[in-house]
C-alpha cells in the first residue's frame, strides 16, 4: 500500500490533499464531513477585515435607529458594541477541538497594525498554521509595483514576528517578478506558498442591467500554471510549495508532487462532487503510485520538476516554442 504521508510547513499531514479556504468549512458539521472523507488538513474560511469593519458599521447603524424612540432605555443599559472576530475566533477554535487532522487559519486584512494583532489571536485558538491571503488591488497610479511589495513584506515582517506557528503566504500569480517576491517573502519569514489564488472577478447581467459577482468553478487545465511555478521554484527555494487551482482527480495530485509539490489545496471538485470526493481522489493516486512502483510521495516528489542548470528552458520558455514551431 503507497504511504501517502507527507507534511504543510512541517506539520504531518496523512496525505497530501487539503482543503482550500471557502465556505466548505464554514460550520464545524461540514469540516468534521470532510475529515471523515479523508482530507489530510483543512484551510478554515477567511477571516476579512473588511467583512468586520461592515458588521461593525451596519451594528452602529442599527442602534442609531433605535436611539430616537428608545433613548431611555438605550441608556439604561451598558454601552454595546461588535463583537470584532471573536465570533470567528470561538468558531475556530471549537472546530480545532472537534477534528483531529491539522486545521490553518487564513487572514486577509487591511491595515497592518491588524494583520498583527489578528494573527496572534488566531494562533490562540490552537490552529496548526497560518495562511495570509494577499489580494488588493493598485487603484492609485501613483502606487508602483514595488510599493506594493514593500507592503506585503512589512505585513509579513510583522506577523512573522507576532505569532510563532509557521506562516504560508497565497500568491496570485500576477507579479513581475514572482520568483523576486517568493525569495524575499521566504527571507521574511514565510514557511511556505500556495500557488495560486483564484481571483474571482465581477461581472455584469445585460439583461437586468446589474452587476454580480462571477463565482465559477476551477477547470482541471488551470492547473497548468501553478504546476509550471511548482516547477520552476522547486529547487530555488527552501519553503514548502502548494499547488491550488484545477485540481480535480489522483492524477492530478500525482502531477503536482513530480514537479515538487508538498501539498495541494482542493476547493471546486469539492462543490462539483461533494466531499466524498477526496476517497475517490485518494485511490487515484494510490492505484498510480502501485503502477508506477513508488511506495511513497518522496519516491517521485520533484522526479520532473526544472533542475537548475540542466533543463532551466523546459519550464521557462520550451513548451511555448515547442508549441509555436515544433522546436524540441
């Protein structure tokens, strides 16, 4: 029987299939279904700054309505406020108790006083790991390329030093120089990357004149791109490498640790198929394991990523001449 075994920044996983951040782990009955089909780990939804500061906003409001009728017996009581995360926070911390494989946090926030502060809270409910959700968007065009970098690396600077867990940074894949960013952020203190985040986009209806958000699936060849990063960054760097996007069968968990993968992260398949799924996924990669004769994920890991110096053009520019001219 292959050993499937592996680890996400030096935690043990039983194999190698994680649970991306969504709405899957949105109750502790849903994450206790997907340990019970198999996951190695699970990402928990995100905890938004921005979803809070909202809360925090339409909370204010209501009392405000209140106080012209009620004022009397508005004052009566103590002064009432949001909650902030803690609501998330208890959630996190219960679902730690209830399921044994290893749980991370994921955090996107706004100011970097937060990011902080945030992060050491949900290292308090005994998550395994934390993952930072980098995603705003350069509206200013005063803003430069490396501003925005020089932001990220100080938000990770500062939770690096707030908590003591080991930190993954999500990537999207629209830097210039994405192998710049991975080298820097990993001096700064990052454990490991997944790559990539899918960023959902907005999209209009013309027939009812409105705007909508564009939640669609992931389709199995979106994950050539981070198969190709996997790849090129497998042997330049030392943090743990996580493909996500397009990841839907046991063949294609096979792909992503010959090019160096330690993990991957799972989301779409999952609504698709439910999370019975991940059994069927397993078996792929078990039964493609026995057939080639690797007793483990460290048999093959890398086995076809790029070597430095041997077959730097293959995943650089070779595949797009060969696919241009027919150039081997």
């Amino acid at each position: 029987m292959a050993d499937l075994r592996t680890t996400y920044m030096g935690v043990p996983l039983a194999n190698p299939i994680v649970v991306g951040s969504c709405s899957l782990s949105k109750s502790i009955e849903s994450i206790k279904r997907l340990e019970q089909a198999g996951a190695g780990g699970l990402v928990v939804k995100s905890l938004f700054e921005e979803q809070i500061q909202m809360e925090e906003e339409e909370f204010r409001t209501r009392l405000g309505d209140l106080e012209p009728g009620f004022a009397e017996a508005v004052s009566m009581f103590p002064k009432m406020e949001h909650g902030g995360p803690k609501q998330h926070l208890y959630w996190v911390a219960e679902a730690r108790k209830e399921v044994k494989m290893p749980i991370f946090a994921s955090l996107n926030c706004v100011s970097r006083v937060t990011w902080g502060d945030y992060a050491k809270q949900l290292e308090g409910t005994g998550v395994n790991g934390l993952e930072l959700n980098f995603y705003s968007p350069a509206l200013d065009p005063e803003v430069t390329a490396s501003d925005i970098e020089k932001r990220e690396l100080s938000i990770l600077e500062s939770v690096r030093a707030a908590v003591k867990i080991p930190i993954a940074v999500k990537l999207h894949p629209h830097y210039t120089s994405l192998m710049n960013v991975v080298s820097r952020m990993e001096a700064a203190g990052a454990d490991a990357f997944v790559l990539f985040n899918r960023l959902l986009q907005p999209d209009i209806d013309v027939d009812g004149l409105t705007r909508h958000s564009a939640v669609g699936l992931s389709a199995p060849g979106e994950s050539l791109l981070p198969l190709r990063w996997v790849a090129i960054l497998r042997d330049r760097t030392m943090a743990d490498l996580i493909a996500s996007t397009g990841i839907w069968t046991g063949r294609d968990v096979a792909k992503m640790v010959l090019v160096g993968a330690k993990a991957v992260q799972v989301v779409s398949v999952l609504y698709r198929e439910q999370a019975g799924h991940i059994q069927k996924m397993l078996r792929e990669l078990t039964a493609w394991m026995d057939a080639h004769n690797f007793a483990s994920l460290d048999a093959f890991r890398g086995k076809l990523g790029q070597k430095q110096g041997t077959d730097a053009w293959s995943f650089a520019r070779g595949q797009y001449i060969k696919a241009l001219v027919g150039v081997d």
